[in-house]
C-alpha cells in the first residue's frame, strides 16, 4: 500500500474516532435530560392541578359549614319550640290531673248525691203507695171531715199542709240535685275532653317536631360525613402535593447532577480532541518527514523504502484500532442495570392488577414476612419521600434515573424508616422493616414500581414489579 493512501486511511478512522468520542456521551445525556424534563413539567402540571383541587374541596368544605350551620340553628329553633311545647304538655297535664281528682272528688259528691236521690225516692215511692193504697186525695178529704172540732180541723190542716210542703220539698230537691248532678258532671266531662283533646294535639305536635328535630339531626350528620370526606380529600390532596413537591426536587437534582455530569463529559471529550489533535498534527509531521525521507533514498534503496513505509503503515493501523475503544467508553453510561432486586424476602400474598375479592385495582405487589422483616432498596437512587401516611403507613418512595429512564418504586406499610428524604442509596441497602401501619392487614410489604413519576390513584403508571425483577 502506497504512502498516501495510508494517510488518507488514517485520517478518516482520526475523524470518526474523534466524532464518536465527542458526540456519544452528550447525545446520551441530552436525551435523559429532555425525558428528567418532561416528567419535571408532568409533576408540575399535576401540582398545579393539586392545587386547584384543593381550593375547590376548600369551597366546598366552607359550604358544606355553612349549611351545617344554618342546620345547627335549625335545630336550636325546633329544640326551642319542643322545650316550649313540652311545658304546654307538661301544664296540660297537671291540668288533666287536676280535673280528674275534681272527677274523683265529683264522684264522691255524685255519690252522696245519689244517696239523697235514693233516699228522698224511698220516701216518695212510700207516700206514693201510701196513697195508692188509701185511695189518693180523698184520704186528705176524710182527714179534714173526720175533725172534731174546728180547731182539731186547723190541726189537721196544718198537719195535712206540713206533709204537702214537705213532699214538694222533696220533690224539689231531689229535681234540683239530678240537675247539679247533671251540670257536674256533664261539665266536668267537657273540660276533661277538652284537656284531653288539647293534650292529643299538644302530642301529635310534639311527635311533628320530634321527625323534624330527628330529619335535622339526620341532615347534620350527612352534612358531617360529607365534611369528613372532602377532610380526607384534602388531606390526601395535599399528601399528593406533598409527594409530587419532593419528587419535584429530587427529579431537579436529578436534572442538574446530570448536567454536571454532561459538563464534564464535554470537557473531558475536549480534552481527548485536543489531545488527539496535537497527536494527528504530530503524526502528519513525522509522516512529511518520513516521506521526504522515503523519496530522497527511493531511487538508490528500494527495500529501506519500502521498509519505511511497513513501519508507517504499522504505526497508522495502531491508530485505528484504539479509536473504537475510546468511542466506546464514552458511550457508555454511569448505570447500566436494568433490573431491579426483589425488595424484601417473603412469598408475594398479592399480586399486581384487579383483584376479584374487592373489585380493586391493586397498584402494586404484597411480600408478606413477619414484622421487622429488612426492606432493601431496589435500585441506585435518591429518597424523595420518608413519612407516615394515612393510607400507605409508614413509606419511603426513591426516584431512579436507569439507563435514562426515571423510575419510582414505593415501600409502604413499614414498622420502621431508615433512611431521609434527600439521601442517597444503593441497590440492596436497608432502608427500613417490614410492618403492618396504615391500611393494612397484617405484616407485608406493599411495594409500587412506576415507569416515570409517583401518581395518585387511579395509579397511572404503574407498572407490574415482577416484569422488572431478576
């Protein structure tokens, strides 16, 4: 092979080794940076729409009061109208128990009454058989004629007279106690029934207040288990916000650790290109000379020429064969590994995907264990997340950049917490032990992976931890 066709070889394997050496690591780079950038705006975005959340479950939370509200004095109202008409009741009745001792001291009288009317009728029906029996009034007739003298006759007279006032007194009383009796009691009657009726409809109101007092009590306590509710909403919400705020920063220390780590790369590809530049420069050099050197003694020695141009030829393919190599290690990214380990021993009491026992997506898989169980890290990555959660319990969330793609994989229901938020961890470290807090039965790990950021339920997201485990 001839001199210059040597060079021309040599200087495009230069060109592609030095091209591939500046350009393969910060294309890499540039992608996980654009892909870290996009999940920075998707976690803002859904912050934002925390946000707003939580103002509209804030609107309706002081609705829902003001309703409560106006319910309470509602209920203070007809608690006030029942206190009034419970004191009607209880002065009506006192009333009725007052009229039925009157009814009790008016039989006593009735009674005495009756005794007179009995007695005055014994005596009336006496006089009357007296008087059937003696034939009537000519009886008075032969009592008057029967006298003796004129003053035995105004005797008799006067006896006669006496038993004529005194049998129309009797008459008299006995029509005057049947019409007191009759106007006691029929009087006495009416007051009862009156009272009576009075206590009925005193009663039917107070049941009418009663259902209605029971509805507003009933209202009240749907309008405070609807307040509890948008409660909870607001406390997931901002649990979310929380969550998304942490994984927010973590995802911008991500973005400016690789930054930093594309700076660098740059400057050392620059540096390999000077460096390899200096070296062409050298080497294009020592080729003049050795060419010059070549054609000087090509007409006398042919072997020593042809000698020379083996040993520039030797030198040249050295040249090449390194240029991959160098292109290769630049290429080549900090972490490699595309699996992730399995979290905790145990066997998997739960899988991932819909449930048939609760009709529920389960985000994630169940390792159960015994309590204090170790939780291993699943991956290289940063805590965004340690604290205890309403739901999850204790829990711990990492963020993940593998091979340039961000994961996220949550450990939940945990006795204990090893680690902080903004802590670096290793694949396999400790983080924490396995336990049984928040919604949980029994002693498992519950444990989320997400192809990209944490998000709420429904979870979307979230990925089958199994297809990602060795």
């Amino acid at each position: 092979m001839n001199v210059p066709k040597l060079k021309f070889v040599a200087s495009v394997c230069l060109s592609c080794s030095l091209v591939l050496s500046v350009s393969s690591g910060p294309v890499f780079a540039a992608t996980t940076q654009s892909q870290l950038k996009d999940k920075l705006n998707t976690i803002q975005d859904q912050k934002q729409k925390n946000k707003e959340s939580i103002s509209k479950s804030k609107r309706k939370l002081s609705k829902n009061q003001d309703k409560q509200d106006a319910v309470v004095e509602a209920i203070k109202t007809t608690d006030k109208k029942i206190s009034t008409l419970n004191g009607r009741i209880s002065s009506t009745q006192t009333v009725i128990d007052q009229n039925k001792l009157k009814m009790e001291q008016l039989k006593e009288t009735i009674n005495k009454i009756n005794q007179r009317i009995d007695a005055r009728g014994e005596i009336l029906r006496g006089r009357i058989r007296t008087m059937y029996i003696s034939g009537g009034a000519v009886n008075y007739l032969d009592a008057l004629m029967g006298a003796k003298s004129f003053g035995n006759f105004l005797d008799r007279l006067l006896a006669l007279k006496m038993i004529t006032d005194q049998d129309n007194r009797i008459i008299n009383d006995q029509k005057k106690d049947k019409q007191i009796q009759q106007n006691s009691k029929e009087k006495l009657q009416n007051v009862l029934a009156q009272t009576t009726h009075a206590l009925h409809n005193l009663n039917t109101m107070k049941t009418s207040l009663d259902q209605e007092n029971n509805h507003k009590q009933g209202l009240l306590k749907d309008l405070q288990n609807q307040a509890d509710e948008i409660e909870k909403t607001v406390l997931s919400t901002s649990e979310q916000h929380d969550i998304l705020n942490a994984q927010e920063s973590v995802v911008k220390k991500q973005l400016d650790d690789l930054a930093e780590a594309e700076a660098k790369a740059k400057a050392e590809a620059k540096a390999k290109a000077e460096a390899e530049a200096r070296a062409k420069t050298e080497r294009e050099a020592a080729e003049a000379k050795a060419e010059r050197a070549n054609t000087a003694i090509a007409k006398n020695d042919t072997d020593s020429s042809t000698a020379a141009a083996d040993s520039d030829s030797n030198q040249s393919s050295g040249t090449v064969e390194n240029a991959p190599q160098t292109a290769a290690e630049t290429v080549s990214p900090a972490n490699t590994s595309t699996q992730l380990i399995r979290p905790a021993a145990g066997y998997i009491s739960s899988g991932f995907g819909y449930r048939s026992f609760d009709q529920g997506f389960h985000p994630g898989i169940d390792i159960a264990n015994s309590t204090g169980t170790p939780i291993h890290a699943a991956a290289d990555g940063i805590v965004f997340r340690a604290y205890q959660s309403s739901s999850y319990g204790n829990c711990i969330m990492i963020s993940h950049v593998i091979n340039g793609q961000l994961m996220t994989t949550v450990y939940a229901h945990l006795s204990a917490i090893n680690v902080s938020e903004g802590q670096n961890v290793s694949q396999g470290q400790t983080i924490g032990a396995m336990g049984s807090t928040g919604e949980s039965f029994g002693s498992h790990l519950h444990f989320e992976v997400y192809n990209g950021r944490w998000t709420p339920p429904p979870h979307n997201g979230a990925v089958n931890p199994l297809n990602y485990m060795n």
